[in-house]
C-alpha cells in the first residue's frame, strides 16, 4: 500500500519512508494546503487538519510534532515550528542558560485516513533532555540539542537508531498496529 504523507517538513519525510518501508508501506511527500489551527494540544491541531483534508483527500497522513520543555512549562510545545523559526536552537538553549533541571520531551501526533475506514489519531512521546549545547550532523529540527540518554544527540543517531526510540518512530508503530488490526495492509 502507497501512502501519502502530506508534510512540507523533508526530515519528517524521510524518517516516515524508512520506518513505513519496515512495514511493507510505501510513503510518498504530497503538498496539500490545509488549515493548521493554533490550539493546546497536538491532537486538537492535527484532528481539525484532518476535518479540512478530508473534504479534499481520501487518505493521507499528517503529523504535528512538538519539543515540551518542563522548566519552561512545556513551551515550545505547540509553538515549536514558530521557535524553531524564530529563536533556533541556540535561542532554545539561552532558554534554559545554567539551569539544571533538562527534562524533555518530543511528541508526535499522527493523523490517518485510509481509503473507506475512519480517520483515527495516535499519538506517542520520547523523554529526554535538552544538551548543554548542539551537537551532531544528522537529523533536523531541534535534533542537535534534543538526547533520550543524555549520551548521544538525536542527530548523533543514525535514522535506524532514532526511529528505534523516537516519539515519531514509536507513533508509526502504533499506527501500523491499527492499520493491521483493522485488516488494511
Ligand atoms: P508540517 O508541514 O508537517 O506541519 P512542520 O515543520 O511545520 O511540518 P511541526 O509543526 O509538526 O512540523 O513541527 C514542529 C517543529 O518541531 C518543527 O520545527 C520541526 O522541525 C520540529 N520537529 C518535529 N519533529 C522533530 C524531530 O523528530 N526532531 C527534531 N525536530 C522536530
């Protein structure tokens, strides 16, 4: 089965073809303008995403994704693109300059829809902390400043490594057990 994953983010991209090619799917990049609400949660933005793209589309996947930062009361969290655009990661780092407590966490919600089954949302987390400062080559994003073990960046991490562990990576696993119970693949 071909999936299209409607993201104008390539990174997102890239780790959605390789962890849906472990699953027998295929992902490919579609561009389709749709409405991207401001609202608390993940879940809200993708659900009304969903509701608008529906009314154009019959299957697709979208995923909004987010950095929650505990000292910072979980901001960037739905702000996260706007940051990232705007602060960057060094910006993010001045945020938490000399403060101990680094706890961390991405999350990634997905939305689907499957031709002739219900839309449904999964969503999952990775916990981590943010680094003292960037480091690494691979991944995007806020990759550099973001490590699950507090070892390694996620862009330390080769693609395999990271979607082993990351919220994206363990939301795709979530997605294909639905698609599976429900008979699609
Ligand atoms: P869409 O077109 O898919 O909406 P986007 O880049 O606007 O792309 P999001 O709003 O979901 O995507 O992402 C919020 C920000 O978090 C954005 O700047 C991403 O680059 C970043 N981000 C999302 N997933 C990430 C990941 O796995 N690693 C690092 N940064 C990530």
């Amino acid at each position: 089965m071909r999936i299209k994953i409607i993201t104008s983010n390539a990174g997102k991209m890239r780790e959605y073809a390789q962890a849906l090619e472990g699953l027998g799917l295929e992902a490919f990049q579609g561009s389709v303008p749709y409405d991207e609400i401001q609202a608390d949660t993940l879940e809200e933005v993708v659900g009304h995403g969903m509701r608008d793209l529906m009314l154009k589309e019959d299957s697709f996947i979208i995923d909004d994704s987010g950095l929650f930062i505990d000292h910072l009361n979980g901001f960037p969290g739905v702000y996260s693109a706007y940051v990232l655009k705007t602060l960057g990661n060094q910006g993010v780092l001045k945020l938490v300059e000399g403060v101990s407590e680094r706890d961390a966490r991405f999350e990634c919600c997905i939305g689907c829809k499957l031709p002739g089954k219900e839309p449904f949302i999964v969503s999952a987390s990775c916990e981590g902390f943010i680094l003292d400062a960037p480091r690494g080559e691979g991944g995007f994003g806020f990759d550099p400043i973001f490590s699950s073990d507090g070892v390694r960046s996620f862009s330390e991490l080769d693609m395999g490594e990271k979607n082993a562990i990351s919220h994206r990576g363990l939301a795709v696993k979530k997605l294909a057990e639905r698609i599976e119970s429900e008979g699609s693949l």
